[in-house]
C-alpha cells in the first residue's frame, strides 16, 4: 500500500471548492488521483479519511454511519468556510453520504458528482446483518472491484460486519429523503459493477427533486471507477460540470 494511501488529501485553491469521499472499507487513495485532478485545475480540494477506515477493520466495527457523515460535514464546512462555493463528490458510500449532506445543507452545496452510488443491494445475505452483526466479525472482501490490469485499490482485507449495518442504516436514511436533493447532480455509473448495480444510480435519477440532473456511462471500468480505465471521463466530466454551475 502507498504510504499516502490512508493518509486525507488537502489543497489550497482558487474560490471553488470540492469535498471529495471515499467508500466503504475505502481510503483516501481509492479517489486521490481524482482529487489532485481537480486540484491541478485550481479548485480548493479536501478528501477526508473517513472514521474506521484506513487503520483496521476492526476499527470499522467500532465506528458509526453518523461519524462518517459527520466527518465530511466537518470537512465541508472547513472548504465551505474558505470558498464562494463547495461542491462534494463521492465514490460508492462516499456518494451515500454526499447525497446525505445534499439532503441536509440545502443551497449550501453549489452541486454534487457521485460515481456507483449505493443506495441498496439485492444481495439476500446483506438481509441477515442485523443477526450477523452480533456473532460474525468479519466476511470476505468487498474491496478492489477494478479492470485495469495491475491496479489495486487500497482497501480492508475484510469486510467488518458491524460496519456494514452502519451502512445499512444509512441507506435507509438517505433513501428516505432523497426528494430533498434539488441541487444540480452528476451520475457517473459503470456499465460492469460487481460490487453496487447500477440500479442504485437509476434509484438517484429517479427519485432526486433536481431539476438539473445527468447520468453518464462508464464503459470500460469496475466499481473502483475512480481507480480504473474511464479515470480520465471522471475527471473531464466533473470540472465541466463544476464550471457549467460555479
């Protein structure tokens, strides 16, 4: 694992800002490529390392879907603070929880890109984590869900199954307030995910209130888009989109 893999990413920037979010069981490196894009555009950029992540899975299990949340509401509020306008943007449950933070700041957001955003699964074991969570620590990997030959996305080992109730519960919350989205949104969905279906970016285009709403396919990548071949079509996409609303 690169050393800067766990560690959060900062840049100093012109009056745009962008919070950028990792996902479940993710780091900081899984979308540091992404954010040093957006920061070699000028845009003031902050990708947070989420609470449980990026030590041991073990630390997972003792974290909360409300620490997560609230370290990327701390982190928008610090951009926030130093910019005329923030944008957030996510991968997977770092979507879950920008949607979130849309839900919650209203006109605050300038805007929001999320790539496979998870908002459910159809997976039946994912029913029984209520049980689970109480007498299994642990299940195989959810992470590293990348095309590109040689590339390997820094991740746990193991999936906390603790943490993945959290995330459960997030899921339900967020869904439950999704028409409260209004600002513009950008949906970057891979065609092949094995991980989160692409379902779940047609439940965002479908339920957000946003009057300005786009979704774009991502051909030639696995989950870990950000990691993966179309890295460059996230990149190009997300700055036209910031200037289209900035």
């Amino acid at each position: 694992m690169n050393p800067t893999d766990p560690e959060p990413f900062d840049a100093a920037g012109g009056p745009i800002g962008v919070v950028v979010c990792h996902g479940f069981t993710g780091m900081p490196g899984s979308v540091r490529p992404w954010a040093e894009a957006l920061a070699e555009a000028g845009h003031m950029v902050k990708v947070p390392r989420l609470p449980g992540h990026g030590t041991t899975w073990q630390d997972a299990n003792a974290s909360t879907y409300e620490q997560w949340y609230g370290e990327l509401e701390a982190a928008f509020d610090a951009v926030r603070a130093e910019c005329e306008q923030t944008f957030v943007a996510g991968l997977s449950m770092g979507g879950t929880l920008t949607l979130r933070l849309a839900e919650q700041r209203g006109n605050d957001v300038a805007g929001l890109v999320v790539v496979n955003p998870s908002l459910f699964t159809t997976r039946k074991d994912a029913k029984l984590l209520p049980m689970l969570r109480r007498v299994v620590p642990s299940l195989p990997p959810v992470g590293n869900d990348i095309k590109k030959a040689g590339v390997t996305e820094p991740a746990y080992d193991r999936t906390p199954v603790r943490a993945a109730y959290q995330l459960s519960r997030l899921w339900a919350i967020t869904n439950a307030h999704l028409d409260l989205v209004t600002q513009p949104i950008l949906v970057l969905t891979s065609r092949d995910d094995h991980l989160v279906e692409p379902a779940n970016s047609a439940r965002v285009m479908a339920s957000v209130s946003s009057a300005d709403k786009q979704q774009i396919w991502l051909e030639d990548s696995f989950h870990v888009a950000t990691l993966d071949n179309d890295l460059p079509v996230i990149i190009e996409e997300t700055l036209t989109f910031i200037k289209a609303h900035s």
